[in-house]
C-alpha cells in the first residue's frame, strides 16, 4: 500500500536542486510517495516544533528545540565551509567589526535561524529585529536597522545594491573552531517507525547524489527557484550548499553540529544540552 510522506523545504535554489530528484520521479522510492510543500525556513521551524510534518528541512538551531521528536538524516545538510550567513550595512566595515556591532539593530531573518544562533554566538550585544529574510536589505537601505544579517541568495547579492560586507559569520565560525557552519539539515519524524524512516534515508541520500551526477538537469530544474539571479549565480550558490557534506555529514560534519549545540548551550542560548542523533 501507497504511503504518503510530506516533504517541506525552502523554495530556493539549492534546495529545489537537492530534491529534484524526487520532484520529478527520477528515483524508485517503492511504496512511498513524496508530496513537497515549500515555505520559508523560519516558518518550517515552528511548524516542526507542532510536528507538523513528516520529513522537514530546519534550521540547525531548531534542532535543539525538535530533538525528542525528530532525528536528524546523514543526507541533506547545507554546510557554509568557511563562508555563510553575512553581516552587512550601508557603510564599510570598522576596524574592529565585532565590537563595533554592538549595541546596533540587526536585521535577522528569524529566532531559529542557524544565521540568528551565529550571530548571538559572535556579537550577543546586539538590538535583534527579526523581520522575512527578504526584506533585510531593503530594511538596512532604508534605515529601518543598521546592519542586516543575511542568508539565501543575498550571501552573493548584498553589494548589488550597494551594501557592504561587515563580517562573514561562516569564516569567523571557521577561524574560531576549525570546522564549517552547520546552518540547515532535513531531519525525519521518530514515529513514523524504523523502517519508514530508513527508506526515507535512503531515498533522500540518491535524490541527492542522483542531482550532482545529472547537475544540468537539475540545475534547469533549481533555477525556477532562484529568486532571479541568473544562471551563473544559481550555479554558484547550489555549488555552495549542496556538495559532499550534502550527501552525508560525515565526521567532522558531525563534529560541526554537536560543537554549534554546545557552544549556544554554554552562551545561554540554548536551553539545554542536546544529543543529536543522525539517521542514514
């Protein structure tokens, strides 16, 4: 018998890239049939913490508050390898850019972000205006905050619009513990069962690695989400955040998440230690 799974996961490039596969049926996934919802990371969120939906894309930082009932998968991890979310402003950056961030209002793209968990970890003296992550820029142009912090495409766009770089959190996370910036994973719903979730493991692990041995196909596929950055940008952005920690965290991707929990944990961010658990 058919079983039904929803699937949730930002309507942008690099995620349309990694489930393209299963999008358009390219893969066998037997009696399980995947149905995709799209919505904005923050907004997954806070659905996955009413357990809302069976097989979700979340911000690691939620993670500490989705635990008990979701695990997170080895595939589908978008990982900032010395680069990530990025502080911008109108003005260039001082000298001293973390302690000159503080007592300003940041835009933030929401609570649970990773971006937002970073941020708090880099400079917690800060004026927080939480607002959708794409209207950060137009509220730092028009002086509704004074830096904004940026995730998506706006990693590669800022200075389009005449923004300036003040830090990237990705390659101070980098330089400070050697690892890189575990931002969003797919985690699965603990009651669907064993089974049911070791089929959805295997099933997302070849959507993934069936994207980066058809790239072309699937970047036609990912460009219709690319929020109008052009082919060349799309590229470069799913280059980004789906590659080899994509297909499966690996040690040191592993390591990466459990020091991120810790390190919020210890800064009084995180309410709890958590023991993460990877399926697949």
């Amino acid at each position: 018998m058919t079983r039904t799974i929803r699937v949730a996961h930002s309507p942008d490039s690099d995620d349309a890239f990694m489930f393209y596969a299963l999008a358009e049926g390219k893969i066998d996934t037997g009696d399980l049939r995947y149905v995709h919802e799209l919505a904005d990371i923050e907004s997954l969120n806070q659905r996955a913490r009413h357990r809302e939906l069976e097989v979700t894309a979340v911000s690691i930082h939620a993670y500490a508050y989705l635990w008990r009932d979701y695990a997170l998968l080895g595939s589908g991890s978008s990982m900032g390898d010395g680069y990530g979310p990025r502080l911008v402003s109108t003005l260039p950056p001082a000298d001293q850019p973390r302690d000159a961030l503080r007592g300003l209002r940041v835009a933030v793209p929401g609570r649970l972000t990773t971006a937002f968990l970073a941020l708090q970890l880099y400079q917690p003296d800060i004026e927080a205006i939480v607002m959708p992550f794409d209207r950060i820029e137009e509220a730092v142009l028009g002086g509704g905050a004074d830096v904004g912090l940026l995730i998506h495409e706006g990693q590669l766009t800022y200075a389009d619009s005449g923004l300036h770089l003040w830090a990237d959190l990705g390659a101070w996370w980098l330089e400070d513990t050697g690892l890189p910036l575990p931002l969003g994973g797919n985690v699965v719903r603990r009651d669907l069962g064993p089974e049911v979730i070791a089929q959805i493991a295997r099933d997302l692990r070849a959507s993934i690695v069936y994207a980066l041995e058809h790239r072309a196909p699937a970047l036609a596929h990912a460009k219709q989400f690319n929020r109008g950055i052009g082919d060349e940008r799309t590229d470069t952005f799913v280059g980004m955040y789906v590659n080899r920690w994509t297909v499966d965290y690996g040690p040191r991707g592993r390591q990466a998440v459990q020091k991120l929990l810790e390190r919020g944990y210890q800064a009084g961010v995180i309410p709890e230690r958590v023991p993460v658990e990877f399926i697949g």
